[in-house]
C-alpha cells in the first residue's frame, strides 16, 4: 500500500513539472512576441520621429520664403526709431521732420497790407465821390504812416502798408486817371501818375477788399509748426516768415555698407582678368545720401569668414548695416552664417519676389541689417522697397511706407506664376492717364536698359501674364 502511495505521489510530482515546463515555455514564447512587438513598435516610432523632421523642415523652409507685403510690414513693425536731432539751416531742412514746435514771433501779416496793386480809400465815399485825388503813393517796405482825407485816395502797391484811414483797395484795372484841368480820362498809366492827380473808380469792390489784415494768417505766440511735421518747401518759407534761419530737426541714422566679392574692384583702377567694377557701393552710397542718411563705407570685403567677420563686426557699430552681396546659395556667400555667429537676429531670408529673392534683414539690439542681392538691379531695388521704409521710421518720417499709385502698361508682360514681380517701368502722363512703359532687359545685372526707369510696377504673385492696358499698382523709384 505504502509503495502503491509512493508511486501515486511520484506520477502526480512528475505530471506537475511537465506542467511546469509547459508553462516555462509558453512564458518564452510570450515573451519573446512582447520583444518583436516592441522592436516594432521602437521601429515605427523612428519612422514617424523621421516623418516629424522631414514635415518640420518643410515647414521651416516654408516660413523663410516671405511675401513682398509680409516683408515690408515686418520690417516697418521693427524698424527702430532714431533719438539724435541736428540744427540745419532752414534752406537745407527739404524732407527732413521737425523736432521742436515753431512758435510765432510776430504777427503776420504785421501790419494791414494791399494785396492788389491800386488805390486805396474810404469805401463809403464811393458813391458821393466822382473821383478820388491821389495824395499818397505807398510802396512795399515803406514805413505805416501815410494819411488820406475825405475825397482823398493812396496809390499802393502789393505788400505796401495800407493808410489806417482807408478800408478798402481797388484793382489798378479797374480805374483810370483824369486830366486835371479838364475832367477828361487821362491815357496813361495810373499807378505812373503822380500825386495830386485825380483817379475816378469804374467797378467798385466790397468793403475790406484786397487787404490782408494785420494778425490774419498767425498772432504771435501761436504754433506756425508742430513738432514731427515733414519739411517741404513751403514749409521753409513758413519757417523764413517767422524769423527763423535754422531749425531742429531729427537726423538720419548713420550706415555702415560693403559689396563682397573677390571680384571687385573700385572705379579708376584697373581691371584684372575675371574682375568687375564695384558699381553696387556707389549705387549705395548715393541712395543712403538722398534718403537722408549718413553712409560709412566698410571698403570691398573679401569673400572669407574673417574678412567678413571684421567687416561685419565693424559694421554692427552703426545704426544699419547694408551688405551688398554673399546671401544667395553659392559655395562663397557666407553672409548669413558670419551674422549669426555674431549675434544677429535673421528676421527673414528669401522673399517671394522678383528681382531680389535673397534678400536678409536682421537686428542685433538697435542695429538694423540687410542683406541685399549682389547683382546691380536687385541691390539698387531692394534698397528703394526694404531700407529706404526703414530709414523713414528711424528720421520718424509721417509717412514711412511709399505711397501706391495706379496705371496703364503699354505693353503685355510675361511672367511666372508663384513670385511678385517689380518691373522696371518710365511712368508717363498721357491723355489724362498714367501710363507705364515695361523696360526690357537681360536679367538683374543688367543696369544699362533700364537706366531711365522711374517706377516699379507691382505684378502679383499668382497672375501669369498680364495683357497691355490693364492697370496695375507701381510705385515712385527714388522716393526718399
């Protein structure tokens, strides 16, 4: 019974450890499916991570290729707006903004004066009086002071004080002088005849006719001026009227430029094999001057990274820093990398536009800087359309942005849908109209065929030719 027992117990013992070694192997086995699961699992997890990337990037790519209007309104939201003011003489003042309130001294005009050439006198006598006797000729710049009587009259001429006596001035025109003796008109002139003749009145004007009052146009202590005013022409003769010879004004930022390139070489020198001379730094040059700025030229800079990190260090010194050159996708346009290793912020790099797709702008702290395009025509035009808004905002100018316009196009213009186009246009007014001439051209290094352009005409983007006579946008070239 006992061995019977012992059997029993060793069969039972050995049916568990067969059941035991079933369920070791079913463990491996399931263990070894969780391994190939999360093998697959880490395998789909680096496909969607390269996914990520890829559709990041795009993206990236995407966001650095900016319209024209994006552009333009980013660089205006930051551009800096300059503190520093100067004292010019008021003739040199044209196009600069105030930076003090003018305030009248005097009174203009400062006394009562004619605005007529002819008579002055008493206007209720007109119709009791035949003729009038000059007893007074009064000309401009003669002290106040002159007396008329009843029946009397002043020959006066424009600008001249008018009697305090007299009210009213009649037109030279519309009188005629009468012979002394007789009573008969006199033929010759009546602001040439002498004193004691008599004038008679043919077309009587309305009371206070003809002359500007004193006080009229300013009292003193009054504002001739706001500060922040645009000075133009006739606004130097508001300045001139009150007494000013210089004015405050807010002054221009200073500019630091280069154009790069192994291969340039400045005008009266020599021309070696494979060189160019370096037309983009006076191009430069004089837009920054008429813009109202002062230029600091950093000289040609070599195509190196230690030339253009002096250069650009140096530069970053001033208010802007226009580089003219080394921001496309070449071997040697190092550009963008030097500015981001010296701490410039790159706002946007590549534009939807044509000419002057590369174009950079960046910060670093209050300095502004652009990359422009090296080629002639994308250099001249990326200054007018990107710095020269940027230049206004920082002489505070009213209106920074460049005023848009209307016009006809003469001829059809092919182009590519996808990218704004500037076309190089002379804009003429013909027949009551605007009218735009597209300027032919070989691309833009070629400076010579639209040398007499005017204006830019805007082509949007997503139009893919445009037929002669449609009316487009364009704006004024140069206008600074």
């Amino acid at each position: 019974m006992t061995d019977s027992t012992s059997q029993a117990t060793e069969s039972t013992n050995q049916a568990t450890s067969s059941m035991n070694h079933a369920t070791e192997s079913t463990n491996q086995a399931t263990s070894s499916m969780n391994h190939a699961t999360e093998s697959t699992n880490r395998a789909t997890s680096s496909t969607g991570q390269a996914t990520d990337n890829t559709d990041r990037a795009m993206i990236n790519t995407t966001r650095t290729m900016i319209s024209f209007e994006e552009a333009q309104r980013t660089i205006l939201e930051r551009a800096v707006k300059g503190t520093a003011t100067a004292d010019l003489p008021i003739a040199e003042a044209t196009g600069y903004v105030l930076a003090e309130r003018i305030e009248s001294g005097i009174d203009m005009p400062p006394f009562d004066k004619s605005a007529m050439d002819g008579f002055a006198f008493r206007h209720d006598e007109h119709t009791s009086v035949n003729a009038f006797r000059i007893v007074a000729t009064i000309a401009a710049g003669d002290r106040p002071g002159a007396q008329i009587g009843r029946g009397e009259c002043a020959r006066i001429m424009t600008g001249a004080p008018v009697p305090a006596e007299a009210d009213t001035v009649i037109p030279v025109e519309d009188t005629s002088l009468l012979d002394s003796r007789e009573g008969i008109p006199d033929s010759g002139d009546p602001v040439a005849g002498g004193n004691g003749e008599r004038v008679r009145f043919h077309s009587i004007p309305s009371k206070g006719a003809h002359i500007a009052l004193h006080g009229e146009d300013i009292r003193a202590g009054n504002t001739a001026l706001d500060k922040g005013h645009l000075i133009q022409h006739l606004e130097v003769a508001v300045l001139a009227a009150v007494g000013r010879r210089t004015v405050k004004v807010y002054a221009g930022p200073s500019i630091a430029f280069a154009a790069t390139g192994e291969e340039l070489v400045e005008p009266g020198s020599e021309l070696g094999p494979g060189q160019i001379y370096n037309s983009n730094a006076s191009a430069l040059r004089s837009q920054i001057l008429a813009a109202k700025a002062t230029p600091h030229s950093l000289g040609v800079v070599q195509d190196k990274a230690d030339d253009l990190r002096h250069k650009i260090a140096e530069g970053l010194r001033y208010d802007m820093l226009l580089l003219s050159g080394g921001v496309s996708m070449g071997k040697y346009d190092l550009v963008p990398d030097v500015l981001r290793k010296l701490g410039v912020e790159i706002i946007f790099h590549k534009l939807l536009v044509k000419p002057a797709k590369p174009t950079l702008f960046g910060v670093k702290g209050k300095t502004m800087v652009f990359g422009l395009p090296g080629n002639p025509v994308s250099t001249v035009y990326a200054f007018d359309q990107y710095v020269a808004p940027a230049i206004r905002v920082f002489r505070r100018h009213p209106k920074p942005q460049a005023i848009h316009y209307c016009g006809k196009l003469t001829e059809a213009v092919n182009k590519k849908t996808g990218r704004l186009l500037l076309l190089p246009c002379v804009c003429e007014w013909v027949d009551g109209q605007c009218m735009l001439t597209p300027l032919a051209n070989h691309g833009s290094a070629d400076i010579f065929s639209i040398a007499g352009a005017n204006a830019i005409g805007i082509i949007p983007s997503e139009m893919k030719g445009v037929e002669k006579g449609t009316v487009v946008n364009f704006r004024k070239l140069y206008e600074y």
